[in-house]
C-alpha cells in the first residue's frame, strides 16, 4: 500500500511504502549553508518523527549545493547531526536550486522505526 502526507497539487511531502518513507527535498532559511543547512535538517528529521522515523533510520540522503565550494560547511553540520555509527549512503552534487538565496536541499529516503 502506498501512504501520501502532507500531499498538494505539485506533490506529497512524504510518500510511504512498504515500511520506506520517501521525502521530498527540504531547505532551510537562513543566511548561509550552515544556517540552512541546520534548518533543513531540523524539517527532515521533524518529518521523519512525525511518520514513524527518525534519523538513526536514514538509509540515503541526496544533497544539492548551489556551489560545491559550500561542500565543507554543509558538511560540519551535517557531521554533527548524523547519528554516530548510522551514516546514511550519500550523494552531493551541484545544482541550480528552484529560487536564487536556496543554497542547499537534501532529499531523504528513511526506514520506519520498528
């Protein structure tokens, strides 16, 4: 059975199936990569406690840069937020994100938490 939550016209925030929670891409406000970086993580992992997840429970995550020369500041945040021993696989590239102040975007595909 497929679950849709948080679904409008252009997509569902979280699509739910066969015990797999699939995000779509979250961005975080902020001035910088490590403000919005912080910021989306903190919607990423608020959806996932909100459908059955969490972040120990990640098992890949997709992050888009605007520029890869943000790629270690995102990366010190990101570091201290993933759980230690529970990395997810991971992809970084870079991208023309949808609006010009957006400097990162992470896509996360999750397990339920059983």
């Amino acid at each position: 059975m497929i679950e849709r939550f948080e679904t409008g016209t252009r997509m569902s925030k979280v699509v739910k199936h066969n015990g797999v929670l699939y995000l779509c891409g979250q961005v975080g406000a902020g001035d910088t990569v490590a403000e919005q970086t912080k910021d989306c993580l903190s919607r990423v992992e608020a959806l996932l406690d909100n459908h059955g997840s969490s972040r120990e429970h990640i098992l890949q995550a997709i992050v888009w840069l605007a520029d890869m020369a943000d790629f270690a500041e995102m990366n010190e945040v990101w570091d201290a937020w993933v759980p230690e021993g529970k990395a997810p696989s991971r992809a970084c590239g870079e991208a023309k994100l949808a609006r010009e102040q957006l400097r990162v975007e992470i896509i996360v595909t999750a397990a339920e938490a059983n």
